[in-house]
C-alpha cells in the first residue's frame, strides 16, 4: 500500500490513544505505518521525568534515520511522512531530504497558542508536489480565521475539522465521538495517499 514513518509531538509519545489510534485505523486502511520515539523521549520513557524536546537538528536527524530503518523493513513501498504537531514540522523540514512522497500534518502548530507573531508558516514549504495540514478549526496552536490569512504554499491542502481542538477531538456540542474525530483524521489521511499514489 504504503509507508508512512509517523512522528509524535512534543508533550506525548507514540504510545499515546492519538497515536495508538491514528495507527491502527491506518494499519486497517492496508497502510505499513512505523512510529518511533525521538531521543529526549525516550529518555522521558525511561525516567519517568518530563524533558523539553531535542532542538530541531536532532529531532530531524533522528526521522530521517527512522524513515532507513523504516525503508529497510518495507523496500519499494511508497513514502509518506505523518506528524503530530511539533513531528509534523520536522516532517516537513526533511521531505526533501528523504524524497518523501508528501509530508502530512496532524495539528500542525502554526504558532505557539497566544503568541501568533511567533509564525511558523515558513516550515511548511518544500519542494514536494503537494502536502497536507488536517487541523481543528479550534485549535489554539493555529484556528481557522488565522491560517486562512496567511500566505500558504501553493501545493498545501488544508483540511479542517470543525470545532477541532489541537488533538483533533471536536466539541462535545458537534455530536462526534473521539473515535469518529480520529477515523475522519484517518480517512482524510487515506484519501490524500490514494489520490497521490494515482498519479
């Protein structure tokens, strides 16, 4: 079907219900999905004690090596890359570097929440041919009103989760389950790979 090498975000690891679950419904979809801690978490994993996240030479060095272990194990497979948050701005920065297919973001924190002049809008942009933000319209890391009034790659698709906070969960008041939030996720996922993978 396909790789997708699947980085976690900066206050939770691969072990957490998003990732667990965003795994399994791809996994069901056929996809080969490989996640994997960077290195200050696995520290955090040892210790029990939280640590600031690796500066981001080092959260990048690690993907890239995690997507040859990945690579080794499924040979020939088509790449993609998937991140939550702070994974999904390394997994822009280095699709060029690994010849991804595209790189595909989950929450991606497009400034810190309540510091919106802190823009990480220039991390998004590489040479793949298209890549996707799925973001909550709600989300403090980056709501709707605010990313439709930047300047955004031309190749960048959005799509938005209505009342979606920064774990892709809607509001109560919307009727949707956690579950149901993440099986859309990961069908927005699928979706975007198949209409890569057909070209």
């Amino acid at each position: 079907m396909s790789l997708i090498v699947f980085a976690h975000g900066a206050g939770a690891g691969p072990e957490s219900d998003f990732m667990q679950a965003i795994l399994a419904k791809l996994e069901e979809k056929g996809h080969k999905v490989h996640t994997f801690a960077f290195p200050y978490w696995q520290k955090v994993l040892e210790s029990g004690k939280k640590r600031p996240p690796d500066r981001a030479a080092v959260l990048d060095q690690s993907f890239i090596a995690e997507v040859q272990k990945a690579q080794a194990r499924f040979p020939g497979e088509a790449l993609f890359l998937l991140g939550k948050s702070m994974g999904s701005r390394s997994a822009f920065r280095i699709a060029d570097t690994v010849q991804a297919q595209a790189a595909i973001a989950l929450g991606f924190p497009f400034h810190p929440p309540g510091k919106p002049e802190k823009d990480r809008t220039a991390e998004l942009f590489n040479s793949r041919m298209a890549n996707l933000v799925i973001q909550g319209t709600a989300d403090p890391f980056g709501k709707q009103a605010v990313v439709n009034a930047k300047s955004l790659p031309a190749q960048l698709m959005l799509r938005w989760l209505e009342r979606g906070n920064h774990d892709l969960v809607a509001a109560k008041a919307t009727g949707m389950t956690t579950d149901q939030c993440w099986q859309q996720v990961s069908d927005w996922v699928d979706e975007f790979i198949q209409q890569r993978k057909a070209l």
